[in-house]
C-alpha cells in the first residue's frame, strides 16, 4: 500500500472514530469512503468492522448501563435476522458496485439529517417506551442488514431517535452498545462466512492506534462541545463522502 493511500485512511479513521465516540455514530459514514479508493477491495468493509470493535471496547464499558434494556434487546433480536441477509448482498456486489451502493447511502441519510434539523423527523410527545415491539425489530434488522453489507448501522438508529424523546445521553449509550454487538456479529459473519484475508487483519492492527486516538479526543469534545455544531458537521462531511464515493465509483 502507498504512503498517501495509508495516511488518507488513517487520518479519515481518526475523523471518523473521534466523531463517533462524540455523538454516538458517523465512523463509517466518514470512513467508508476512503477505506474503499485507498484499498480498491471490499476488504475495506471487513477491516473497518475490525477497527469498530476496537472503538467499542474503548467507549461500550462505560456507557452499556445507560442503554434501556427494553429497546436494547428488542434492537439485538432484529438484527440477528438481518446480518446473514446483508452478508448474502455483500458477497454478490463487487467492487463498484459497492462503493456506489454506500454513496448513495450517504448521500439517503444526509438528507434523512437534513429532514431531522427541519424538524420534520421529530415526534416530541412519543417516549421510547411506547415503541411498538415491531418496530423495534424492523429497525434493528434493517442495522443488521447495513452492518453486514455497509458497516453503517447509523441510519435506522438515527430514525429511531429523531421519532423518541431520548436525551443525548440516552441516545449516545443506545447507539454506541448495539453498534457493539453489530460490529462482533459481522466480524464473525465475515472470518466464518466471507473469508477476511491476513492483510485485512493487518491493515486493521496498523489503524488501531489512529483510532485510539480519535476515540480518546472525542470523549473529551462530548462534553465540551454542543450537539447541534456537531450535527451540522456530520451533514456536511457525510455529504462529501457520498460525494466522493459516487465520483471514485463512476
């Protein structure tokens, strides 16, 4: 691998881990991009898992007792049905198709972002104990489906807390445990089922400490930094990167 391709991916892996660990998701809405030109394989999917559960067993201690139990399970049980379906879809796209495939992804949840600071994904009176379990399950299996296919397990997670009256406390420690257990189910679908070539592995140790790194700093900004400044910096990088996928692709 060329220097600049490396340092691209570790500098967008920094971005991406500190912002996650800061609002609770973006790590591969930022780094799925980049990972992918600089690899040119799908590899980059599977290394990305690898450095997510790196990120998660910085950030989940710590934050697992704040998530609700009720939704957590529920979320967990959806997703067990959608992980082997996303990994049957990653396993037919190639290349290309795949960098598309998550470009216009970004681009569908940039202005799923777009909608929620209008205001028009919020339900201010709905609790999140009121959620129906089914849909509870329909989320967290279409996250398993974006977890296994794209690492993106954002999107539905995002809908589900624009819809709830979830502090971002709450949110951050929802998130951040269920995108946990995603990480380390895809990464056993991927060794098990997908085959993750010794230079993924690799490639994933050389990022860990970029992520580390990123983790660390973005622990400190959570408390410093306000949520709406970081929701308007994740809708304009998340933008780009769909921008950027769909250039590299076609």
């Amino acid at each position: 691998m060329e220097i600049e391709a490396f340092l691209a991916m570790a500098a967008a892996v920094t971005i991406g881990a500190g912002v996650q660990a800061a609002i609770g998701f973006a790590f591969g809405l930022i780094t799925a991009p980049v990972l992918l030109v600089a690899m040119q394989s799908s590899a980059a999917i599977q290394v990305l898992v690898v450095v997510h559960i790196v990120q998660s067993a910085i950030l989940v201690p710590g934050l697992w007792r704040g998530a609700s139990r009720h939704l957590l399970s529920s979320l967990m049980l959806g997703s067990i049905i959608g992980f082997p379906i996303g990994m049957l879809v990653f396993l037919s796209l190639d290349l290309r198709a795949l960098t598309i495939a998550i470009g216009s992804g970004l681009i569908l949840f940039a202005a799923l972002l777009a909608l929620r600071e209008r205001g028009y994904l919020r339900v201010s009176d709905l609790a999140p104990s009121s959620l129906p379990r089914w849909s509870l399950l329909v989320t967290g299996g279409v996250t398993g489906f974006l977890t296994a296919v794209l690492v993106m397990p954002g999107p539905p997670i995002m809908i589900l807390n624009a819809w709830t009256r979830m502090s971002k406390n709450e949110s951050r420690s929802l998130s951040l445990t269920f995108f946990a257990f995603c990480y380390v189910m895809a990464a056993l679908m991927h060794a098990t089922w997908g085959g993750m070539p010794v230079s993924a592995w690799q490639t994933a140790a050389m990022l860990t400490p970029f992520v580390i790194v990123g983790t660390l700093v973005g622990q400190r900004l959570s408390a410093r930094l306000s949520e709406g400044r970081f929701r308007a910096a994740i809708l304009v990088v998340v933008t780009v990167s769909g921008l950027y996928a769909l250039w590299s692709a076609i």
